[in-house]
C-alpha cells in the first residue's frame, strides 16, 4: 500500500504526484478528507453567549416598530385576528 498526499481541486479533479516506477493497471483510491479541529469549550461558551439589551439600547438601535412596514399597528388585535380567521378556516367558513 503506498500512501499519497494529494487535492481535490475546484473542478472536482484529484490533483497528485505519483512516485516513479509505478506499474501501469488499476488502483483502488481511497481518499480521507482531514476534518477541521472542533470548537473548545470556551469557544462555543464565548458564540453562544447572550448579552440582552436595556430597554434605551433597543430603542436607540431601532429595534422597535419591526411590524409598522407591513401593515400592523398593534400586536395583540393582529394575534386576535389571525386567530379568529385560523378557527373560521378550521369551520370550513
């Protein structure tokens, strides 16, 4: 068995230099494809850490009226319409 270190190209094709002397005929490929280095511990503790905003943050950065754009003025009448067309659909009406 000889080992080669070898690329898989853009295009999909094997990119490697076989040694000298090799007889010609078929060869049985096996390619084994590194895998990258996981996260630590710190890291995925460091990614999934959640500063929530003070209420003057989300004011100050834009983050209210998200649903003005498309039509709804006040939430709790959108829930209670969508609701209400939900069951009036389940009736069949």
């Amino acid at each position: 068995m000889i080992s080669l270190k070898g690329r898989i190209t853009e295009k999909g094709e094997l990119d490697l230099e076989l040694p000298a002397g090799l007889p010609p005929g078929e060869a049985r490929i096996t390619i084994e494809i590194p895998i990258e280095p996981g996260w630590t511990p710190a890291e995925l503790d460091r990614a999934l850490e959640v500063v929530p905003l003070t209420g003057a943050e989300i004011v100050r950065g834009g983050f209210t009226g998200s649903w003005a754009d498309q039509g709804i003025s006040d939430g709790e009448d959108w829930v209670r319409e969508r609701r209400h067309r939900r069951r009036e659909e389940r009736r069949g009406k």
